[in-house]
C-alpha cells in the first residue's frame, strides 16, 4: 500500500485525478494549496501561480508505479510543474486496510 500525492495547479486536478482512475487509484482526497514562494522566485522559474492543489490517493504498490510512469509522460503535467511522489505504508494495520479496500470498492461502482 501507498499514499500518492500530487500537488498540481487547481485547473489540472480533474484531468490528474482522471488519469489516477485509469489506472485503477480510485480512493481520493484533494484540498487547496498556496505555495510559499516569493514572486522573485516563482518568476525565476518561470511559474505564474501558486494556487495550487493538493492530492492524496491510496493503492497498491504496482498501481501507484504505473500512475508515476503515466503522469511523467502527459505534456499538460511536465509544462505546468506538478509534482507527484509516493509514500510507502508498509505499517498499515489490516483493518484499515479492508477499510479502504470498501471504500475502493464502493467508489468504483458509482
């Protein structure tokens, strides 16, 4: 099990958020961020905005693999600067696990 999480511009999250489903992550929570950067900074960069939003999604090693690898070629993602990592949860207890397993589950048939 692993928590993916994307931290994109608010106007890709729906387009991030379509591509985590394709590849069968369909447990998601997102909310809003701001980045911290000074204009200085974020001009030197060449970026624009630092409304930003975040997103946590939970799945299976091999799922989140192929999400990564996916992302990485989508040129709406490598011109805007999202980024995108993964956190092992190897302590997850089992019970939360079959939790989350439901909730992935339930998301799918709706």
């Amino acid at each position: 099990m692993k928590l993916l999480i994307v931290i994109c511009d608010r106007t890709l999250s729906k387009k991030i958020i379509k591509i985590l489903n394709q590849e069968s992550i369909c447990y998601h929570v997102s909310f809003f961020g701001k980045g911290t950067a000074d204009s200085t900074i974020l001009s030197y960069f060449g970026l624009e905005k630092s409304e930003k939003e975040v997103i946590l999604s939970l799945s299976e090693k091999e799922n989140v693999e192929l999400a990564l690898k996916k992302m990485s070629t989508y040129d709406f993602i490598i011109n805007h600067g999202a980024v995108a990592f993964a956190v092992p949860l190897d302590g997850i207890s089992k019970n939360t696990l079959d939790y989350i397993k439901k909730m992935e589950v339930s998301d799918a048939k709706h």
